[in-house]
C-alpha cells in the first residue's frame, strides 16, 4: 500500500501489480542482454588463437603472404592479355556481324549469323561470309590479313538414325492407325554411324579429340545446353594458297548444299576453322555449332577460344619472369604438402593441434601416439573449417600443377610445329578446351587463396570484423536464409510455369532464377513478360518486388546490422594475446622489421635530441630574460635614488630643480614629508 500511495503522490499512473510486473520484465531483459553479451564474448573469443596453434598460424601465415604475392603476381604476369581480347573482338566482328547475301549479291542488311533460321542460311553465311573474310585480294588465306588460317574450313555433320524418325500414334483416338514423322534430339546413342554419301562415320579419336587421355571434349550451345560428341561426317575444304580464289571455293559449297548432303536427318552442322597469330604467338580455335531444333528450325551459336601453345620461350623477359614465378608456386607448393604430411606423423600431434593443454618442462611429458594412430588424430583438424579450406586448396594446387604438367609432357605440345599444320586440317579445339580447364582451376585456386586470407584474419580482432559478424548473425541468418530460399524457389517455379513456354529467361527453373536474381539487382524486363501473360504479369512482378526486394532483403540487412553493432561494443571487452610477431614482420620478414626498428630508434633518438636542445634554448632565453628584469630593476632603483637625492636638495635650498629633473617631484616631495614627519598634523598629511 505504501508503494502504491508513494506512486500516486509521485504522479505515476501505475498500480503496484502493474509495477511489480514492469520490473520483472526490465530483469528479465537485464539477464537477456547479460547472456547474449556473455554469449557474444565467448563467440569472440573462440574465434581468437592462443597458444602453439596462434604461434603455428603466425608462420602458417608468414609463408603463405609470400606464396600468396608469388602466385597473384604470376596470375597477373599470365591472364592479362588485352591482345587476346583485341583478337577474338576482331574475329567476332569480321564473321559473325557482318550481313548476309545471296546467290544474286543481294545484301540483306537486316541478317547475320544470329538471323540464320534453316540450313541454306548456314551454307550462304559460308560462301559468302566467310570464305571472302579469309580469302582477299591482299592477304588469300588470312583472316583480318594478320592471322594465317591453318590448312582451311571443315565442316562436321551429326545425323539421327532413320529408324527412329516415326512413331505410331495409336494412343491418340483422332489419329488412331496413323504414322506421325518426328525429328527427336540428337543423343549420341541413337546418332546415325553408317556411310553417308560415300563418307564414313569418323569417330572423335580419329579427329583427334582425345588427344589428352581421360578428357572427352563435346562442344556444347549456349542456346540449348546440348553438348555434341567430337565425331561425325566429315569434308575439309583446303585452302589452295597458289590458285584459289573466292568463286571456286563458293562454289564448292553450293554444290554440296545442292547434293543434298544434309537433310531431315542432321542434327546439328559444325563448321570449324584454325588461325594463328604470328605477331602474339596465339592460336585460336572457331567453331560454329548450328543445331536444328525439335520446331525445325536452325539457331546458329559461335565459339572462339584463344590461347597460347606454350606460355613462354626464351627469347623475352617476360618469359623468364613467368618461369621463376613457376618455380617459387611449385616450392612453396611442395613445402605446404610437407608441412601437413609432416604435422600428419608428429609424435605428439594433440599438442601441435592444439587439442589439450600445453605441458611445462616441469610437468610430465606429453604422451606419445603411435604411427598409427596419428593420422587419425591429425583429422581432428578439421573440426576447424578453415583447416578444410587451407587442405583443400593444397589439393588444388597440387592437381593443377599435375594437369599442366600433362600439359607440357604431350608429345602433340612440346612436339609441336606450326609447318606441319598447313598440311592437314588441325583440330585446335582440345588444345583450347584443355587451356580453358586450366584457366578455371587457376581462378578456382585465386578464390581460395583470396578467400583463406580470412583464416588469418583471426589473428587480430580488429581485422577479423567480417568474419565475426557473420558469426554473430549465423544462428539467426541460417534459418531466415532457408526461408528465403524457399520464396525464391517458389517464385523461380511459378515464373517458369508462367513464361517459360514462351521466354527463353524463364524457360528453365535454373533460368528463371537467374532472371529473378537479376531484377534483384534492377535488370528486369516487365514490357517482356506483360507482352507474354498480361493478367498475370504485374500480379508476379508486383507481389516478388514487395515480398523479396522489400522485406525479405531489407530483413536481411538488419540482421547483418545489429550483428554488427553487437560485434563492435563487445570488441572493446576482450583480451587479444600478445603479439608473437609483428604484422611487419609477419608480411615483410624479420629482417624488415630489425631495419624498421633502427629506423625508428634513429628518429626517436634526433626528436630526443632536438628537445633536449630545445629545452637548453629555453632554459638560456630564461636565464637571459631574468638577467635583464634585474638590470631593469637595478636602473630604475638608481633613477628613484638620484630623483630623492635631487629632490631633497630643492626642498632644503630653495633653489629650482634642474633641467630634467621635474619627473616625480611632486611626488617625492610628498614621500620627504611623510618621512620627516610621519605623524604629522591632519593640514600636512593634507599637502
């Protein structure tokens, strides 16, 4: 009762029920926030080394810094190539936008190898596309005059067998006993492999295809996704360097155009050539897939891989460069395999893991595990995700260099010369597929290796922020990320059973998603998709934009956000061991550190020297200006004495004061008659 008269005089509105429960919801709260601030600290503090692990991590990170700058330089030395790109831009221009003509020399403007809808399209893009872009007046056989084509143009053909191209309908009660013609897709196991006009199947080891055993190279579409087997019905169409002309060559494939080579039957066309820089030394593999669909018509997708037979000679500093480069990853590779093989085997591998306590020299010693034992302690490891992360890239490197070791060991490589190809037609296309495998396990090992610089992270807090706040944020954002997850599948699925059989951005689940990630990211086209289901197009775009881009991203940054606010207040409340090495000397080794720490002892000990001549300065101006505040005063005390003096002489003789002597008289009058008579009567204290 007393508390509740106490709130009421003190004009609170509450009841004691009211505020008794008020105060078990502030302690309640208290104890919340206690326990998330005890659960982020020890969150934090898991994340921090200490001990002989933070010591094996420290040089752990000393040497991949090195090996990291080695392999990133080496990557820059070898993948940035504007001369490569400057090719294939002008391949692209030259053949596949360019517009087509006729048998008559009638220029349709509007058309080009995109354009192309049926099979007579494919054989006038040759005759009068590319055959005159590699045979001008001025440079016959040479593609933009400066890359030499390689014997000539091979065209490939896959066929379906002719047993399958009807099917009985009887099914079907309106077609009940009758035989409906179809052309199904092509799949290798039904392709066609008996002679065809007087040709033979050719298999892909007889053109060459296989030369890098275990590696089938299919040329796939980026327009249906099918991928196509390297063999086939094949013509060559060789270049004659010494009489040809563009009319002969043209009319070879009129005529077999004409001859009815290619019917119902074909499946797909591949027109394939060779060129060779002599200015950059690159070779460039172009393949033009045209492939007929189930609707019978024939879309035309074109494919030029560039690369480079050997990386480097010997005839140029940048080759060199690239060499030693090449050493130093295969060094450093080596001595990570070593450093993990030889931690496998360690006698007292729990204390190098640090998986129990460190023992003291005083203590009993650490125990011993057997041989056998140890590798299976060694894969408690990777109950720490970056130690999966740290092996897996080993592995990597480890296959990469294998792969381009095959590379360099293929007689088709190191035997290779460029003479031989003028004599044969050269199928380049697995030496650019084998090239490109190579490039993306390069950019595969970058990712990684950017991405373990993280593991080091952990080191310092400070640096460590990213990780630790997605930490903090991984218990609530998994189960919120699966949620989103499951809107956007569901989006993905009814975007494709909305448009997908009209648009070719929805006509796949996996494409329909890449469309809807992309209107994430502002590209998205609502005149598309209202031209194909207007009824329903602004329901799908409108509803997606408010519950995905609205509020389930917007959720999602909020969540990102108070983990990080909670991070960085906690940051302030944990104990970062001691540093064991510098950062300094962690990147740049220790002799750059002993050269920074004479450095900075020279600069501290001229800043101690200039003060201590500052201060020197000081003390003299002192000693100076108290020297002449005592002089002044001794002058002044000489003027006072000789003014009393000349005073006192006029007041005794009456006779006036000298020239120059009037300052103060009146004044030192005064002070002589206070002295004479200091009790005087009232009048002279007066005067």
């Amino acid at each position: 009762m007393e508390e509740e008269e106490e709130s009421k005089k003190s004009g609170g509105e509450l009841t004691l029920e009211e505020a008794q429960k008020e105060r078990k919801k502030l302690e309640a709260q208290a104890v919340f926030e206690a326990g998330k601030n005890k659960y982020l600290q020890d969150t934090l503090e898991s994340e921090i080394v200490r001990g002989k692990p933070r010591v094996r991590l420290i040089y752990e990170a000393y040497y991949f810094m090195i090996f990291f700058i080695v392999f990133v330089s080496y990557v820059g030395v070898t993948k940035i190539d504007t001369d490569g790109l400057q090719l294939v831009e002008g391949i692209d221009r030259t053949l596949f936008m360019q517009p087509l003509s006729d048998e008559e020399g009638n220029v349709h403007v509007r058309n080009n190898l995109q354009d192309i809808s049926d099979l007579d399209g494919v054989y006038n893009w040759m005759a009068y596309v590319l055959y005159p872009a590699i045979c001008l007046e001025t440079g016959y056989g040479k593609l933009n005059r400066y890359n030499m084509v390689l014997y000539g143009v091979r065209l490939r053909q896959l066929r379906m067998s002719p047993e399958i191209k009807s099917i009985k309908t009887g099914s079907l009660h309106s077609f009940e006993g009758y035989q409906l013609e179809t052309y199904p897709e092509f799949r290798d196991d039904d392709q066609q492999k008996t002679p065809w006009h007087g040709q033979p199947w050719r298999s892909p080891n007889e053109l060459k295809n296989d030369i890098f055993e275990g590696f089938d190279y299919r040329i796939q579409s980026s327009y249906s996704e099918n991928s196509y087997p390297g063999g086939g019905y094949v013509i060559d169409f060789p270049l004659d360097h010494q009489n040809g002309t563009v009319g002969a060559l043209q009319n070879q494939v009129l005529q077999l155009r004409n001859s009815g080579w290619t019917d119902k039957n074909t499946r797909a066309l591949i027109i394939q050539l060779s060129t060779f820089n002599p200015q950059d030394a690159k070779f460039a593999s172009i393949s033009v897939i045209c492939e007929k669909s189930i609707a019978g018509t024939v879309m035309c997708t074109p494919n030029v891989l560039m690369f480079k037979m050997l990386a480097f000679d010997s005839h140029s500093a940048k080759s060199i460069i690239i060499i030693l480069l090449v050493v130093q990853i295969i060094f450093y590779t080596i001595l990570f395999t070593y450093q993990e093989l030889a931690l496998m085997v360690h006698p007292n591998i729990d204390v190098a893991l640090g998986l129990t306590a460190e023992y003291d020299a005083d203590m009993v010693a650490p125990p011993v595990y057997p041989i056998y034992q140890r590798p299976i302690m060694y894969f408690k490891k990777f109950r720490d995700y970056w130690e999966v992360i740290h092996v897996v890239n080993i592995i990597f490197f480890i296959y990469s260099l294998y792969t381009r070791g095959r590379w360099y060991l293929t007689p088709e490589v190191w035997d290779f010369r460029v003479s031989n190809l003028v004599l044969s037609f050269p199928n380049l296309f697995p030496f650019a597929m084998y090239t490109k495998y190579l490039s993306d396990l390069t950019a595969l090992n970058v990712f990684l290796s950017f991405f373990k610089l993280f593991k080091f992270m952990r080191l310092n807090v400070q640096l460590n922020v990213l990780w630790l706040t997605l930490t903090r944020a991984s218990s609530i954002l998994f189960g919120f990320c699966l949620m989103c997850l499951l809107i956007f599948a569901g989006f993905s699925f009814m975007g494709f059973v909305i448009f997908g059989a009209q648009m070719r951005t929805y006509y796949t689940p996996w494409a329909s998603a890449s469309t809807l990630f992309q209107m994430l990211l502002g590209d998205f086209d609502y005149e598309g998709i209202s031209y194909v289901n207007q009824s329903v197009a602004a329901f799908f775009f409108y509803l997606y934009m408010v519950v995905v881009f609205l509020t389930m991203i917007n959720i999602f940054i909020s969540i990102l956000q108070e983990s990080y606010n909670d991070v960085s207040q906690t940051m302030a409340a944990l104990k970062e061991p001691d540093a064991v090495m510098t950062w300094l000397e962690l990147f740049l080794g220790k002799w750059a550190q002993a050269y920074w720490d004479k450095v900075v002892a020279g600069i501290e000990a001229e800043v101690d020297k200039v003060e201590m001549e500052l201060e020197e300065f000081g003390n003299a101006a002192n000693d100076a200006n108290d020297q002449v505040n005592r002089a002044a005063d001794g002058l002044v005390q000489q003027v006072d004495h000789l003014a009393v003096e000349t005073t006192t002489s006029v007041v005794a003789d009456g006779k006036p004061a000298p020239p120059g002597r009037e300052i103060g008289n009146e004044v030192m009058v005064a002070q002589t008659i206070h002295t004479d008579n200091p009790a005087g009567t009232g009048a002279e204290k007066k005067a």
